[in-house]
C-alpha cells in the first residue's frame, strides 16, 4: 500500500495532503488570500513567497495529522501546472527536493487532474466513463473521463473568455463585495431573487456550440444593467442571486446535455465553483430528472488542495504508470490530456 505525498502550489493555497490505496490519511492547507484582498486578484510574486515559506510545515503539518514520518513515503505528486508560474514552480521544486531526498518516485500531474481524482477519496473509484465538469477561477471545462490514471482526457468544450469564477470575481467588486467573489456572492445571494432580472445565459442558442461556455458578456450584462440604473440604489442580493443563477442554469444545462448526448450515467462536478450552494442544488436536482447520477466532493475539497494531488499520484502510482524524471519543467499554460502533466504514458520514462 504504497503512501504518496501531494503538493499544490498553483495559485494562492499551499495544499499537502497524503494518500494511501484511495483513502486520504493527512492534509494541511496554508492559504496567502489575505495577502491578496487588498488588491482585489492573486498577485504572483506574493502567492510565490508564501509558498516558499508555507511549504516545508505544511508537509510536517500532514504528516503530524497522518501519523507517519517522512520514511514512510513511498512517491511523491507535485503540480507541474497549469497555474501562476512562480507558483507553480515553488511547489514543483519542493516536490523534486523530497523524491530525491527520500529516493521515491516523482509525478509531475496536471491541476485539473487533480480536481476530477479528488472525488475518489470521499466516493470511491470513477465509473469507466463518466462526464466531468471542472469550474473554477480559471477554468470551466466539460471533459469525458475514462481511466484517470490511463487513458487520455477528451475535450468537449471549455470556456473561451472568463472562466466561471472569474466572472464570480468580477462581478462581486461590481457590486463592492469582498475577493474572492464566488462566497461573497454566494452568501448575499440567499437573501436576493433570482427571478429579479433576467441576465443572459451565455451560448445556449441551438447555433452555439454546445459545450463551450462564455462568461465575459455575463458579466457586462451585469456592468451595463448597474449602469442603465445608477439612479437609484442597487438592489445587490437580487442582482448577485439573478447573476448566480445565470451561471448555474448554463453549467448545469450544458453538463447534463454532455451526459445525455455521451451516454453517461455519472456527472463528476469538481473545482471551486463546485463549492457554491446554488450550483450545487441545480445540479442535484437536474441530474436527478435526468437520471444521472451525480459525484460532487465536500465544499473543503473542491477548492485546491494537497489531498487532490496526491489522490492524483495514488490512482497513478497503483497504475503502474512511469513517473517523471527530476527535469521535468513546470508549464503554467499546460493543456488537459491526461493525469501526467505530459499526458498518458506507459513504460519507462524516456
């Protein structure tokens, strides 16, 4: 039952967690958000230091809370991207240091991959197709998944400007809610109407492609209906549960045509926006109509995480895939093909 060590530096939470046969033994979560607020949008350079000083206890921290030592990791699973790329370079070389100094097997795996493996800690193994939709700040994509560890990932559609919680982002510092938007929003909307305007759903048209998703002209309906009405006080938890609702009918209406169109009984919704109440509820009860099932991991678990990773290296070390060799250069624009940063393989490393 081999023990694997993931690390997660992509944006602005430094993530350890540790996984062994599936079941996820210790994680430690340091996040610089703080550091951030003020300028309303993750600064690289201060996400990238608060790595460095956040990695190392984090690691300790997730071994205190497993019960192990450092001798007793067998791998190790770092973020190769994509992500900021100081960022992601801190946790890739913090990653490096430990396989070699332990003598263990390094991977170098693809954030995403993380977000979709994640799911296994808490539900069990994926079923051998399942359609997948990964929404977060920079990215919201629809993906038909096979074997994580093995097969490549396909691509049905993603976003082709502003991702859903980058809208999310924008739209709160439209309306003078704190970074990050996503909960703020979430949490005003409660008291609002999500009937009160009628915002666009964006590239729902029967001439749209059908899974790619547009979330920048949301979000100037939202500036420009702000603007036609600055004589009178905006109404922000109407506006924020009419402009969360939007997004939740075009994610869930999308993903669960992908499910029906593939023939896939199971829809996978993972990433941060994953964590919010009303896109979770749609999608529970859409899914439901439709006879799908749905996976959607605990709120702590959909943001980023060490435990996402290393759930990442377990799928892959049990697997027997190849690991990486210690050269392995980060990518923080890398494309989803596969678990591996790099994409599918089998064999030796070349």
């Amino acid at each position: 039952m081999p023990v694997v060590l993931g690390i997660e530096t992509s944006c602005d939470e430094t993530g350890v967690g540790i996984v062994a046969d599936g079941v996820l033994l210790g994680d430690a979560l340091a996040t610089s958000m703080d550091e951030h607020a003020r300028f309303g949008g993750v600064v690289p350079e201060i996400a990238a230091r608060a790595h460095l000083h956040a990695v190392t206890p984090m690691v300790r921290h997730a071994l205190d809370r497993a019960g192990i030592g450092l001798g007793d990791i067998d791998a190790v699973a770092a973020t190769a991207g994509p992500g900021l790329a100081t960022a992601v370079q801190v946790g890739l070389a913090a990653g490096k240091a430990y396989a070699l100094s332990l003598g263990v097997p390094l991977y170098g795996v693809h954030h995403l991959a993380g977000h979709a493996a994640v799911d296994t800690l808490e539900h069990g193994p994926l079923p051998r197709r399942c359609v997948a939709l990964i929404v977060s700040g920079g990215h919201t994509s629809l993906l038909l998944l096979g074997d994580l560890a093995r097969d490549p990932v396909i691509h049905l559609g993603d976003t082709v400007d502003d991702a859903a919680g980058e809208a999310f982002d924008k739209v709160a510092r439209l309306l003078g809610l704190p970074y990050p938007g996503g909960p703020a929003i979430d949490r005003i909307a409660r008291d609002g109407n999500p009937d009160a305007i009628n915002f666009p759903r964006p590239m729902t048209s029967r001439h749209d492609p059908p899974y790619q998703f547009s979330f920048s002209g949301l979000k100037t309906a939202v500036a420009r209906w702000i603007e036609k009405n600055a004589d009178q006080p905006v109404p922000v938890p109407d506006v924020a549960a009419s402009f969360q609702e939007a997004i939740a009918d075009t994610l869930t209406h999308k993903a669960l045509a992908a499910c029906r169109d593939h023939r896939a009984d199971t829809l996978l919704l993972v990433g941060g926006v994953a964590a919010n109440s009303r896109v979770r509820h749609l999608a529970e009860q859409r899914a439901a109509t439709a006879g799908v099932r749905l996976r959607v991991p605990s709120p702590r678990l959909c943001t980023d995480n060490g435990a996402m990773i290393a759930a990442v290296g377990d799928l892959l070390v049990r697997a027997n895939v190849a690991p990486d060799r210690l050269d392995l250069s980060a990518d923080p624009s890398a494309a989803l093909h596969g678990a591996l940063l790099r994409g599918p393989r089998r064999g030796r490393p070349v």
